[in-house]
C-alpha cells in the first residue's frame, strides 16, 4: 500500500536513524523531500543531502541524508516534527510566521517559491504550508 504521507514518513526515517546512531538514511525521492532536505541542509541540521538515480532501474530515484552530529556524538538535530499533514493542511501567511524556541529552530513552508526556510520565507515576504518545524 502507497503512504498517503511521504514527509512524514521520511521524518520519521530521519528520527529512527538518528536513535540508532546511523551516518546515513537513504529515502525515496520527490522534490517536496527533496526541497525540505536542502533546507536542513542549509540550516545545518544535515551533514550532506545527495539524490542519485538507481543503476538498474533508472526511473527510480534516492536521497541519501547524511546526518550530523556534535563532537560529543550527539545528534545536532534534537526533533523534527510534522505540522501540516494531508488530512489538516497548515497554512500561515508571513506576517503570522512564528519563531521557533525563538529564532534557534526552523520552520520549512512550502511556499510558490520552492521550499524555504521560515527566515527565507520573511526575507522573500512570502507565506505558504508549514511543513514541519526543526530544533
């Protein structure tokens, strides 16, 4: 059976490898995964983000995530959690953009100008679907 929720199941890909201490998670490909990977990727919360094509069958895509962590061992990313889902759509205009643990996390929004950052989203004046919030 197809998810009806591919974001939410690559965070909790991302959730289950870093509790079991993984350099790497490789999930299916989309743009929207995609898209919410690069902005933790920019906001340092993953150590590389790479999309390869499967060899033998070539319609098939992959990201790998490799995940980051402190010198301690810790995972940088502490939680990442799912805001908007298919069945209640989260949807909030700039001006109603908050911070998140003010201003030391991130909300990743879907907006008509690709996925972006919260602090993207104030810079470019632009609202959209709340996708999920990283700390």
């Amino acid at each position: 059976m197809a998810s009806t929720d591919p974001v939410g199941d690559m965070i909790v890909m991302i959730k289950n490898a870093y509790s079991r201490r993984h350099r790497r998670v490789t999930v299916p490909h989309s743009r929207l995964k995609e898209g919410v990977c690069r902005v933790l990727f920019s906001e340092g919360y993953l150590e590389d983000v790479r999309s390869e094509t499967d060899e033998k069958r070539k319609e098939l895509k992959y990201l790998h995530l490799y995940l980051k962590y402190d010198a301690e061992g810790s995972p940088v990313l502490t939680e990442l959690r799912r805001v908007s889902r298919p069945g209640c759509r989260i949807y909030r205009g700039v001006e109603r953009l908050g911070k998140v643990l003010d201003g030391l996390g991130v909300s990743v929004l879907s907006t008509s100008k690709g996925v972006l950052s919260d602090r993207q989203a104030r810079k470019s004046r632009v609202g959209g679907e709340l996708l999920c919030k990283a700390w």
